[in-house]
C-alpha cells in the first residue's frame, strides 16, 4: 500500500487527504501542518473572521472526527525541513524523517515582511487575524501599507470596526495590481467613499517601532496605534527548491497534472507554478480556487491517472457591499468594456485583447460565471459595444 505524505496546513492540503481518499486510496496517508492548526481556509481571515462574524471553527476544512473517520493522520507544528527525493523521505524540524511513496508540497505562502519593521501586524494565519482583530478592538488609528487586496480587505474590516484608517500604496497604477488602473479606480473610490484615507504614489520609507507612526516617502507621517503590512506573499519551496525540483514563476514548476520535475513529487496551491492548457501557458495563482480544485487532479495522477487541471485563474472579494467575482487573465489587455453601472456597483467589467475576452469580473451581479468562462474559452471576437450592452444578452454577443 502506498504511503502518501501531504506537505502543508492549508486548505490544499486538506483537499488532496479528501481527494486521496475518494479516490479510492486506502494506504497511509500523514498530513504534516508547519502551523499549530490543522488545515484551514484563510479567505475569511481577512473578512467575516477578522470582523467577528464567523465562529472559530468555521474556518478549519474539516473537523477532527473527519480525519478520524477517514483515518488520515494530521500532526500540526512540524515543518519539514529538507527532502531527499532518493531515498523518498522527507526530514522534519524536530530530525525525524518519514518515508513516502507518492509526496504532495501544498506548502502555500507566507507574508513578504517589510524590512526593518518591527512590531507591525501581517495578515497570513489564523494567529495574525486574531492578534489584529485584537487590534481592532482598542480602536484608535491603523496604518495598512499596501493596497493589494488584504490591504483593502483590512481596511474595510477595520472601518467596519471603528477605527481610522490609512492606506498608503506607492502606486495609483497598481492599486489592485490585476485589475489595472480602470478598476483598480473603482476600489480606491470605494474605500474614500467610506472614510478610508488612501493615499497613493508615496511609498513608506520607514515605520515607527511598535507600529507607532508611518514615515513616508515625501518626508510627511502619519500618526498610527497599529501597523499591517500587506505588500505580497513568498511561496514556501525553499526546501523543495534545494532538492533539486525545478522552479518557475517563484514557485515549483509542474506539468499540466501538477506533477513536478521529479515524478513521485506533486505540488498544488500558491506554489503551483503550472502548464495550464486553457490559458496556453504556464501560469501560478495565488487563490482559493486553485487550492479548492487542484488536489483532485493531482490525487488522482498520483493514484496512477492522467488528469489535467486546465481551469481559469477565479478569485473573489467582500469589502463593504461590494462583493466580486473575478475570472480569467487580463495580463495583456488592450481594452476594458463595462456592462452596467459602476456608480451604484452592479456591473461586469470585461478586459479584451484584440477584440477577445481575457477576463471578467462580476461586481454585485450573479449567476453570470458560465457565460463569461464562455466568453473566454471560446475565445470568439466580439463586438465591444455589444458586451457593454443590458440589452444583448450575454451568450448572444
Ligand atoms: P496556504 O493556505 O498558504 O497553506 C500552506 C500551509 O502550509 C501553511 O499552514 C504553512 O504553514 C504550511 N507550511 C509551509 N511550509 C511548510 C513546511 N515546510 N512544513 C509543513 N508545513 C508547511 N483567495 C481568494 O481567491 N479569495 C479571497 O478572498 C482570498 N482571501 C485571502 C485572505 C487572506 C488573509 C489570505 C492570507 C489569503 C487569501 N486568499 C484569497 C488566498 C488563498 O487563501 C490562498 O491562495 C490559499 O490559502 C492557498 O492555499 P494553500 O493550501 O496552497 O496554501
């Protein structure tokens, strides 16, 4: 019976136990969780869990009867620390090493620290949402540097606590680097709608110790009680990287079935860096959906089939009332179409090259996900003021 040993404690890697399993897999199975938690979801970490709406244990994939009940063993607080691909072992932290048949990396990402800044806030683990909502709850004035989407998801959870926010993001340009200046706009105005004092085109040159006040680029300050950092993430493949597997897009490269250099060796998640078929090149995604769906796929080729995970990048976001749905690749558009009506945040707002669709993003506005994945795969011309039209619907544009 083959062993399988699941790297990470995310919600991948709880996927790819339950994907082993219905699959039909019935040897070992160890999942090794670097946190002290069992593996869990962080999308609400920034939303309904850092604004108190959502109970603790929501936000665990599954219960502890659950790994039970499938007989699949989850040690938290070990990390793995090397690997050797010879002998088929990996190394824990602790010195221990385990052996495996099959192995899946699903070591995610970790915050990109902000250097020199101590005692500011990151937003990445269960632990960081709790010490910010913390935070949250002595009120005052908070400084978020970065407006990538946990800056901007922060910032909504923050005013929706009280507290006086600023954001300072070095480039209007990259405000919500994917969506592009047209609705990246559309965030910004958003966030000062609601009282957010978000200052663009300055960067931070220094924080104050303990969070105590932001220096910014131009020479100004701004006075804070607390400070997050949101400025990106580093995919966890360090020791991956030194065992040889190969990498690209800062993460661990693997075929269109998520199998890496080395074949008894997968990887899914944030450091997929993955031939992905639809999109026509190698593409790594940073969100939920790949971690949702992935496992499956590399479950099975692991189990000995030939599957391919060939999905469009997906992502989503809450802030305030504004919920979204994003699928596709913009990264090269030449065109934005809108469909509806920005100001009052109900309407689809599609990125074209060469008069096809690379992207969409349903803002307040449901139930369109197929036709706009149809929109992009079939990769049809249409005709601009057509898509921008209520009028046509959408699969007849
Ligand atoms: P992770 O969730 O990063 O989990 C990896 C786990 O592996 C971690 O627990 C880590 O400690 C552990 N690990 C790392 N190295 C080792 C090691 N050597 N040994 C053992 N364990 C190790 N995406 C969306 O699409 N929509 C959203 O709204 C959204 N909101 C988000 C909000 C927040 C606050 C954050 C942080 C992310 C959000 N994302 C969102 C992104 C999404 O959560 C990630 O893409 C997803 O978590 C990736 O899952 P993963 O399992 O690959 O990795």
């Amino acid at each position: 019976m083959a062993e399988i040993i699941v790297v990470g404690g995310g919600l991948a890697a709880a996927k790819a136990a339950e994907a082993l399993r219905d699959l039909g897999h019935d040897g070992p199975i160890t999942v090794l969780c670097g946190e002290a938690h069992p593996p869990y979801e962080r999308p609400p970490l920034s939303k309904e869990y850092l604004q108190g709406k959502a109970e603790r244990d929501s936000v665990f994939t599954f219960d502890a009867a659950w790994y039970a009940d499938h007989d699949v063993t989850v040690r938290t607080g070990v990390r793995v620390t090397s690997l050797d691909r010879e002998a088929r072992t990996v190394g824990l932290d602790g010195g221990e090493s385990l052996h495996y048949d099959e192995l899946l990396l699903a070591t995610g990402s970790r915050a990109r620290p902000l250097p020199g800044a101590d005692g500011v806030h990151y937003l990445r683990t269960i632990d960081d949402s709790d010490a910010l909502r913390a935070a949250f709850a002595k009120g005052g004035r908070l400084g978020i540097v970065g407006g990538g989407w946990i800056g901007l998801e922060a910032a909504a959870a923050a005013r929706g606590a009280g507290l006086e926010v600023t954001v300072i993001e070095p480039s209007e340009q990259r405000l919500i680097g994917a969506l592009g200046p047209e609705l990246g706009k559309v965030f910004a105005d958003l966030h000062r709608s609601h009282g957010v004092d978000l200052r663009t085109g300055v960067g931070v040159r220094a924080v104050e110790p303990g969070g105590r006040g932001l220096v910014l680029e131009d020479g100004s300050t701004v006075e804070t009680d607390a400070v997050l950092v949101g400025i990106g993430a580093i995919p966890n493949i360090e020791f991956a990287q030194e065992a040889g597997l190969d990498t690209a897009e800062g993460g661990l490269a693997v075929d269109a079935g998520l199998r890496t250099s080395d074949p008894h060796v997968f990887a899914v998640g944030d450091i997929a860096a993955a031939e992905n078929p639809t999109v026509g090149r190698r593409i790594r995604v940073e969100h939920w959906a790949n971690a949702l769906n992935q496992p499956r796929v590399a479950a099975a080729n692991m189990l000995g089939g030939s599957e391919v995970y060939d999905r469009l990048p997906y992502f989503f976001t809450d802030q305030y009332q504004l919920g979204m749905e994003y699928l596709g690749l913009s990264t090269g558009y030449d065109q934005v179409v809108i469909r509806g009506d920005v100001d009052a945040l109900e309407f689809v707002a599609f990125w074209l090259r060469e008069g096809r669709v690379l992207a969409g993003m349903n803002v307040n506005i449901w139930d369109v996900g197929d036709d706009v994945r149809d929109l992009i795969t079939s990769r049809r011309s249409v005709d601009a003021a057509r898509l921008g039209d209520t009028g046509v619907p959408l699969a007849e544009v």
